[in-house]
C-alpha cells in the first residue's frame, strides 16, 4: 500500500487549466475511462520501482 506522501503527489499533479478542463468535458465516457486507465498504470509502475 502507497504511503500519504505517494497520495499528496499525485493530488499535486492533478491540477487543470481552464482550457484543458474544457477538453476533457468534451471527451467521451470511454475516452475518459482510457485517460484514467493509463495514468493508473503509470503511477502503478511509478510506485513499483520504488
């Protein structure tokens, strides 16, 4: 299990301009679950190597 900094990270990394919020209203449920999906896989691997 990740630690509360691991946490705090990724919070920090998720931050949107107003353009892109924007883009991302305009993407489709799959789209968006796709989006999701690959940075779940980069952060797992991320915590991984730790």
């Amino acid at each position: 299990m990740a630690d509360l900094t691991t946490y705090e990270k990724i919070n920090e990394d998720i931050k949107f301009t107003e353009e892109e919020t924007v883009e991302l209203l305009k993407l489709s449920e799959k789209e968006i679950l796709v989006l999701i999906l690959s940075e779940l896989k980069k952060i797992s691997e991320n915590t991984s190597k730790k």
